[in-house]
C-alpha cells in the first residue's frame, strides 16, 4: 500500500480489496473513519476493507474545551481523544499529506520517519479519499504578527497561552520599571468570534483569581483589551445575545473595541487603526481561518475561497471516489431558499456531515443509493468565563448562568468517548469543590533545559533569559504553535 520514491521504502503485502484513505484527524476524518469502522466491521475483519487516517497528531481536539483547559479547569489530556484507542479496527498514520494526485489515486505523504530513513516522501495509493485537512489560522500580513503574535487553536497554544500570562503577572510582580510592568499586564485580543471572546473570558476570569495571590498585583492591574474589526461580537448567537456579551465583558472592565484592527505589533506595541497604542507583551490572534494548504495540492476543484466544491451528497463535484466535509469543504445548503448558500464551515455541521458521509461511502460500496445532508443549525452557545454565558438555541435565548450550564451541558454531551465525558464531569466537579490551580508549567517546553545547564550548556535556560522568551511566549518566529485543527467547534465554534 506505501510505497517511496525508491525500493527501501516499499511495505510488503498483498494489497486489500478497498483502501480508504482519511486525510485529516479531526472533527471530519476522526468521525468519519468511526463511523466506516462500525459499519464495515465484517467487511474490516475479512480484510475486504482497509481503512488508513492520516493525521499531524495521534489525538482529536475537541476545541470547544480549549479556553477552559487555559484556564485550568480542564486537564490538557482530556480535552484530546486518542485516534488509536477510538479508531482501533483502521491503521492511524502519523504524518502530513502533502499533495494528492486523485487522477492517479495517491496521496504524497511525509512522516516522522520520512525523515529520520531520508528516503523522501512517501506515497500512499488508495481508492477512496476523504480529504478533511481542516484549516489554518487565517494570519494577516501585519508587521510584528508573526514575531509576537500567539494562535489559539490547539492545545499546545491553550496550554502555552496560560502559562504566558501567569508568567507576565510573575514579570509584573518582580520588575522595578513601570513600563516593563504595564505592558506584561496588558493582554491583547484580535477577533470576537468564539475563539476570541472565550479564550479572553476564561483568561480574564483566571488572571482576577491568581491576582489574589500576589501581594503588588491586583486584578484591577490587568488590561484585557478585545479587538474586533465588526460591529458586532458573537455573531452565531444573534445581535440581541452579542450586545449583552459586549455589556457583560465590559463590566468586568474589558475593553471592547469594534470597527477596529490591530494595524501593526512590531516591537511589542500594539497599534490599532482607531490610533490607540499599547505597549504589551501579549497579542492573541483568532481572526478566523483558511483552508489548510494541502487543498491547492490536489487536483481536486476549489471555490474561490480555496475550499473544495461539494455536492449535497459531500462527493467532490466532478470527480468519482472522492469526498470531503467540514472546513475544507464547501456544501451546498439544501434547507436554505438563498440559492447558492453554503453550511456554515463550523463543527457542528462537521460532525453530522462525517456521519453522512461515512454512510454514503458505504453505500457507494454497496451500490445503494446517496443521500443528501441537510440540517438547519440549531444555534450557539458560548462562556464568557466562570458561570457566565449567552445561547441562542432552537429561537431561545440565555444568558447568565443558565446558558452557562447549557454549554457546559452541551459540550460535555458532545466529546466524544464515554472516558472523556467521566473524567471532563469529574474535574468540573472537583473544581467546584477547591481551589484553582495557579501554576505555571512552562518549563515543560524546554525539559533538558536544566540537565543542558548542569552538562556545560549555554548557561541559560530557555525563556528563562531577560531577551529569550519561552517557546509559548511571542517570539521571533510563526505564532507559538502549529494550526492545524478544523473549525471553532460544536455550537457554531
């Protein structure tokens, strides 16, 4: 089935009857390839069936609990589902489709030991495709972004993110110099869709709680700033719902600035197009998405968004034995009357579009009938932090606590495996029952920094210099983290 660009790196073995070849780990390929496993299993069992996912990391991110894995209230490792463990009857490949020639029926790929072997990418030959790479952090050319800007897609970036800013409260507390001081406590948040204003409420709501611990930093000290280049935030949850999450940050003292971007960063100060500057050591870019690169790698048909063109049956338009759903797709909404309308590229259709597309793969199999997706959207729930929430379900409308409850309630029934519900419940309930915790771990990026020091290294431990900021803080390089995961979640998220 794999085969390299030489004999060294071809796999042995009669080829199986079908290959299906899931690009992608996420919401799409993660459901998608569950789905395929529970209805080809006898097909999977006689080895008439092969089922190959593709993926950058061995775990789904199930990114609605990204901001409360920021704010501690979540362990990092629960807001992961492990691909092996769920997907145990496909092969899980842990690399990076680079290119897809469909006419040909193969995916070129890299993996962690393309590189250690040196025999050049790897190409993996299939019959059925399911292309669901997702998308990427849609980062405009501002001049500083990607020196000092830091993402808010995966976990990797939440956890990082968390880390920075008790170390800037750590900064603030230690420094003599009043700017050092106000720009560590200044934090800086561009987009208000629901990345943004959750990633900032659960932040906000952590920082006002670890301020009580420090005896010169207080939560009036911080600056939380929210830059949205609308007029609106939340827009998923209705005008009514945003305005009230407009009132509700602000009276926590967050500034709320709409009709307004961030025009450049450089030298760790941002400038917004209102003419407002602020020096600070924290910008969070969540401004929306592109289509993951990979899609301008196929021969496959793009919209004009770079998006692969759909039919409502999730097929590629034009092509047979190709498919695709979620982010990287553009569908066709069949219950809207605006011709041309397409599903929203959020989670929520995601994750019932895998199932259809999963079943219409076994249809096609089979020779049985396609059938279309359609669902209407529901509405959307999103946390403005600690007991605080708005939600626009089915022509309803929450806020407070109750809709609060609503999305805890929502996303917990949403994660995926019975493990992660148990202990998601279980850390929500010991939670309430003690006190945050108010560590931070950033030392865990650089874990041979101190046997380094203690071998005759530089001398130095990485981040830990007055120049050298850590791996998740803003630093010379892209955002502090890779973008790899679809859409903003279940819910319109």
């Amino acid at each position: 089935m794999v085969k390299a660009s030489n004999s060294r790196g071809t796999t042995p073995g009669p080829p199986p009857g079908t290959r299906i070849l899931v690009i992608g780990g996420g919401y799409v390929g993660m459901y998608t390839a569950l789905r395929l496993q529970q209805k080809l299993k006898h097909e999977l069992a006689r080895g008439e069936v092969e089922i190959t996912v593709i993926t950058p990391d061995p775990y789904m991110t199930y990114q609605p609990f990204l901001p409360e894995a920021a704010a501690g209230s979540i362990s990092p490792r629960h807001v992961v589902v492990p691909l092996r463990r769920v997907l145990d009857k496909c092969k899980i490949l842990i690399g990076e489709a680079k290119a897809v020639d469909h006419a040909k029926r193969t995916a070129t790929v890299t993996t962690l030991a393309t590189a250690e072997e040196r025999t050049g990418a790897v190409e993996i030959t299939y019959d059925e495709l399911v292309i669901a790479p997702g998308s990427i952090s849609r980062a405009l050319p501002i001049p500083g972004l990607a020196d000092f800007g830091i993402g808010f897609k995966t976990v990797e970036e939440a956890i990082g993110l968390r880390n920075h800013v008790i170390e800037q409260m750590d900064i603030a507390s230690s420094t003599r110099d009043p700017a050092i001081r106000d720009a560590a406590l200044t934090f800086v948040f561009v987009g208000g869709g629901f990345a943004g204003v959750e990633a900032l409420g659960e932040l906000e709501d952590m920082a006002r709680y670890t301020a009580r611990y420090y005896h010169n930093v207080k939560a009036d000290d911080l600056r939380w700033i929210l830059v949205e280049a609308s007029n609106r935030i939340l827009p998923e949850v209705g005008e009514e719902m945003g305005k009230y999450a407009i009132r509700e940050l602000r009276s926590r003292n967050i500034d709320v600035r709409l009709e307004t971007r961030l025009d450049s960063c450089e030298d760790r100060v941002a400038v917004l197009s209102d003419g407002s500057r602020f020096p600070t050591r924290t910008v969070v870019w969540t401004a929306g998405v592109k289509p993951a690169p990979l899609l301008a790698a196929t021969d496959l048909p793009l919209n004009e968004r770079g998006r692969l063109q759909c039919t409502a049956q999730l097929t590629v338009v034009g092509v047979e034995h190709a498919w695709a759903a979620g982010d990287a797709a553009a569908v066709p909404d069949v219950t809207s009357d605006e011709p041309g309308k397409e599903t929203a590229p959020n989670a929520q259709h995601a994750v019932r579009q895998s199932k259809v597309l999963a079943e219409n793969i076994v249809a096609s199999l089979r020779g049985e009938p396609l059938k279309e997706y359609a669902h209407k959207y529901v509405g959307s729930v999103a946390s403005l932090g600690l007991h605080r929430g708005v939600a626009h379900i089915y022509g309803r409308k929450l806020k407070g606590y109750p809709a609060w409850l609503m999305h805890r309630t929502y996303h917990l029934s949403r994660v995926p495996t019975f493990n992660r519900k148990a202990r998601v419940l279980a850390e929500w309930t010991l939670a309430g029952l003690f006190k945050r915790e108010i560590v931070s771990l950033g030392s865990l990026e650089h874990p041979r920094a101190e046997f380094e020091l203690a071998a005759g290294g530089s001398g130095k431990r990485p981040g830990h210099g007055p120049h050298t900021p850590s791996k998740h803080a803003p630093h010379n390089g892209p955002d502090s983290g890779p973008h790899k995961r679809p859409g903003e979640g279940p819910g319109g998220k």
